[in-house]
C-alpha cells in the first residue's frame, strides 16, 4: 500500500497501538493537539510538535523570512492554546540548504523571537544539519495547564453546541492568491495574504474557556473547519450537524466569492490554516458560557451548529433541506494534493 492510498490520518491510526509502553504519568498520547503527561503539583505538561517543509507547507518566495519564523511557531502555540494551556519553552530544529544565505535564516530568527517574546515563550535549543535542496523546520513546544482545565478533542456528546472563533476561509484564500489560483480585487489581496503568512494563535481566548470549565472539547483550525471537526466527533463518537447559514465568513471573503469563481463555504470547510479554536459546549452552560464569554473572551463567537448522536456530519441548507457532507480537509498524502 502506497501513502497516497492510505492518508496522513490513516497511517496515524495505523501506527497508534503500541506506542506507550508505560502508563506512569501518561494522560493522552496520539489522537489530540498535544501529548498530555503529569500530574506535577496539581498541573500537566503539554507537549506538541510540528514539522514544515519547503514547498509543502509554505514557498519560499511568497512568504518573507520573518513571517516564515512567526508562523512555524504560531503553528504550535496554536495547539497549546487548543487544549487551553500556556506554552513555556521550544526546540528548534532546521535542514539547512548549504547554498542559503545566512541573512535569511537570522531574518527568520528574528520573526520567532519576536513572537516567542510576545507570548513569553523561551527557546532553550534544538539542532542545525545540512539539507540537499529545501528548507525543513521542526518546533518541539512544552507547555502546561490546571489537571482539570485541560481540554480535549474526546469530551464532546449529543446536544451540545459547536462554536468557532471567528471567520474561517480567509487563509485558504490568502493561499490560493499566493499560488495565483485567483487573482483578488488588490483592495482586498493583502487582508487575505496577511492572514495566510501571519497567523495570530488564540492563547489567550484558549485559557479562558479552559478556565471557565463550561466547554465540554476543543481543537484548532489547522486541516480544515470539517477536517477538525471530524477529529472531535472521532475521538468523542459522536456526529454533529452544521447550519450553512450561521458559517461565519468574511465580508472581504464574500466580496472576492462574488469576483472570482469558488465557493466561500468549500473554503471554509476545507481550506485549512485558519488556526482559530473550535469548541463544543453542553446545552445547560449555554448561557452561563456566553455571557462568560462576551465578558472575557477576546476574540468573535459564533454558534454554528449542534452535537448529535448519529454519526458523519450533516449540513442545514438554507432552504431547510439537511445534507451528508464529506469530511475532508488537508491531507499531506492526498491524491489531488501529490498530483495536481
């Protein structure tokens, strides 16, 4: 069987069995944002990693060495702040092209500082080798967070409402105008591109309704609004149902769906690197969760659509007809990913 054939997600599920051979101190291990170990002292240890190739991930002519150096790291704190934790120190790993000129990889250096300074972060390390052709990144991120704050993708059940944290689609249109798939009134070009090169993760919004113990699971938007969707109704064996019409979407991304050929709601459903936060909460801390978060939280609320028992994901349409979608999302093995 060839990894086009069987997917990111399902070579990860092939691998799972196995991998812990101890449970001292394990709380979660494969299947959520982060790693989870401890308790120390009443708190646990948060541990994610992520990997970004040349080509892959991100061109290198369409992104500035600084931005590249504050995403990689926005990446991972976006995970920490998924399971409502605070992140505290990074390694940081690169195959380095012999041929690069060092210039970049301080510029680079500087965008990660800088953001690891805004959210006090600290980089202790990592290692340096050269690469044959194309720049790769890997970040090992160390946080933590309260034992009994801490969420996870497995808590969602039937009833409870799905809320995201903002617009979705935005970056997957800042990605295609950088691949010059669309070509955007310039008015509106860089409000998409921004969003796309300089993700701003939800640290702050993900503490409070970690803190707030109202949210029953949450994740980030990383592969795609139905994609991550889908890792939240896995985990908890559950199936959700979305109102197409409460989808919040950008009036810049409906302005450009109304100049160029897509269609808003495929975006926001698969584009992916929205890095927002997507959460459930039970029926009866509704109320007690909104006004919680009109008054702390720190970014929109949007209800979108509700838990159910029966599994897959459906959709509401706005005449009222209910629809089975496929969750999809990005996926590094795809077939229309590998040949375009």
């Amino acid at each position: 069987m060839k990894f086009k054939e069987i997917g990111e997600f399902g070579f990860i599920e092939s691998i799972k069995k196995e991998c812990i051979t101890t449970l001292k101190d394990i709380i979660k291990g494969i299947g959520d944002d982060c790693a989870v170990f401890g308790p120390y002292s009443g708190r646990v240890l948060l541990f994610t990693t992520d990997m970004l190739v040349e080509d892959i991930h991100f061109l290198k002519a369409k992104i500035t060495p600084y931005q590249l150096g504050w995403k990689t790291i926005a990446v991972n704190l976006s995970d920490i702040a998924a399971m409502g934790g605070r992140p505290l120190f990074l390694l940081i790993s690169l195959a380095i092209p012999a041929e690069m000129n060092v210039e970049l990889i301080q510029d680079f250096y500087k965008g990660m500082k800088d953001i690891c300074e805004h959210y006090e972060v600290n980089i202790l390390g990592g290692d340096t080798v050269a690469s044959p052709d194309k720049l790769v990144i890997s970040v090992s991120l160390i946080g933590d967070a309260k034992e009994n704050e801490v969420l996870y993708r497995s808590g969602a059940r039937p009833g409870d409402r799905i809320y995201v944290t903002g617009n979705v689609g935005d970056s997957s249109a800042g990605l295609k105008i950088l691949k010059n798939e669309i070509s955007p009134p310039k008015s509106i070009a860089s409000h998409f591109i921004k969003i796309h090169n300089e993700p701003k993760p939800l640290i702050k919004t993900g503490r409070i309704i970690a803190a707030s113990r109202l949210a029953s699971a949450m994740i980030d938007l990383s592969d795609g609004l139905l994609s991550d969707l889908g890792h939240i109704c896995k985990e908890s064996g559950v199936g959700a149902i979305l109102f197409r019409s409460k989808i919040p979407l950008s009036s810049e991304l409906k302005l450009l769906a109304s100049r160029v050929k897509l269609n808003p709601i495929d975006l926001a459903f698969s584009g992916g690197e929205d890095y927002l936060l997507l959460l459930t909460v039970p029926e009866a801390k509704i109320k007690d969760f909104e006004i919680l978060y009109k008054d702390k939280g720190s970014s929109p609320l949007y209800l979108i659509g509700e838990i159910r028992e029966k599994k897959g994901v459906r959709m509401v349409n706005d005449d009222g007809s209910i629809e089975e979608i496929s969750i999809r999302g990005f996926n590094h093995f795809s077939p229309s990913f590998l040949d375009p």
